[in-house]
C-alpha cells in the first residue's frame, strides 16, 4: 500500500510539474524579395508568447536571419536536452515548405525532417510536437519520416502539419497565417471543449482542422499523424 501510494504521489508530482520546451521557427524575410513571406516571423512569435504565458515552459523564438539551420539545429538540441520523461517537446515552424519533401526552408538552407526527427528522440521527453505552418506541408508524411527513428518506432509522437502534400498555406489579411490564427484560438483555450483546462491533441484537431477548412474556404485541410494517443495532453493552464 505504502509503494502504490508512493508511485501515485510521484506520478501526480510529474502531472503538475510537467515542462514544456519548445522552439519557435518563423521565416518572412528571406534573402532578396522573391521568396519572402508576411507573417511567418509573426506565426512563430504568436506561439512562443503562448507557451511562454504559460509558467511552464522554456521557450527559443528565432526569427527571419537568425533562423540559420545551423541556429535552429543548436536551439532544438539545448533546448530539448533539458526536458525530462514527463515534459513536452514542440518544435514550431512556419515558413516555406520544399515541393521536394525533403524538409523545412531556413533563412540559409533546407533544414531536413531527419534533423527534426533526431533532435526529437534526443530528448527524454515522452511528448513529442512538430507543429508546421509550412506550404506542401503534408509532404512530411511521405517522405520517409515515418521509416525514420519517429514515426513507427516511437510513441507519443504528434506532427500536426497545416496542410496535404499538395496544398499551399495561406496567409491571411490578418497578422497571422490562417493556420496559426487557429492554432493561438486553440491553445490558448479555444479548443478546449470539455474546460478542463487541459487541451489534448483530438481537441486541437477538430478545432483546427474545421476552422482552416472554413476560412480557405476548403482549399486547406491541415493532417495530424503520427503514433500518439489521441487524449495525448498538449498544453495545461
């Protein structure tokens, strides 16, 4: 009785002391004019005010220059180096996708979906979210992410991508991504229907999903995947 008293004790102690860390990658000025975009750098500011709102987190925003692979490969590997089994890892990008499917556009170079995938099951972390405000982000499900060391192997794994493979992302008129606009509705409470100020993953869907699709007017359908549970806790308040 003592012992399953003692566990209950300690697992309740890592319910309530549960870390998020997480990085916030947002691209709109890229080098020269063709490539850039409006409100990427906002996107990735949105979502660290979020999390860093929140008393438990340790949060890195970079941002347009300083979001260089080379930055964004140390801020991952420092950051989630940190987080323990019961903490959060969540790596938020928006920027431009590759129509290749090989990885995410950096200021400087392609950031490629194995150094996510490694910095991601570097971490003792046992939740682990990709969230990705990219175009032809779904790409990421077939590019051979699942055969890597996430996909199939690991559990609690989440990539929540903000479109199918051969979908752009759009922009709004707004300071945000559509994408990301639902995303900040939803964490910071929008999504959570039952109140129990614990937002899961199928809470974060269902809200997400149908007010993309609502506002692109059905020309965006963001996809989560990955081998997670879907009452899998994604952020308390």
């Amino acid at each position: 009785m003592r012992k399953l008293l003692a566990a209950l004790l300690l697992l309740t102690a890592v319910t309530l002391h549960a870390h998020y860390y997480v990085v916030c990658v947002g691209i709109s000025d890229y080098p020269g004019y063709e490539n850039d975009l409006r409100v990427s750098a906002n996107d990735a500011m949105v979502i660290q005010k979020i999390y860093s709102a929140n008393g438990h987190a340790d949060v890195r925003c970079l941002t347009d220059k300083d979001a260089t692979v080379a930055n964004v490969k140390r801020a991952m590997n420092e950051t989630f180096s940190k987080a323990k089994k019961g903490d959060v890892v969540l790596l938020f990008f928006s920027g431009h996708g590759d129509p290749r499917g090989i990885g995410f556009r950096c200021y400087d170079e392609l950031l490629h979906y194995h150094d996510v995938t490694m910095a991601l099951m570097s971490s003792k972390a046992k939740t682990k979210v990709v969230l990705a405000d990219a175009c032809l982000a779904g790409n990421m499900r077939t590019s051979g992410v699942e055969e890597d060391a996430v996909g199939k192997k690991a559990k609690d794994v989440m990539f929540f991508l903000s479109s199918r493979s051969g979908e752009n992302s759009m922009e709004s008129r707004y300071a945000n991504s559509i994408f990301t606009i639902y995303l900040e509705r939803g964490l910071r409470g929008g999504a959570d229907v039952n109140r129990d100020r614990a937002l899961t993953a199928k809470e974060l869907y269902d809200f997400v999903h149908n007010g993309v699709i609502e506002m692109s007017h059905g020309r965006q359908h963001p996809v989560m995947w990955g081998n997670f549970d879907k009452d899998m806790v994604l952020i308390k308040w």
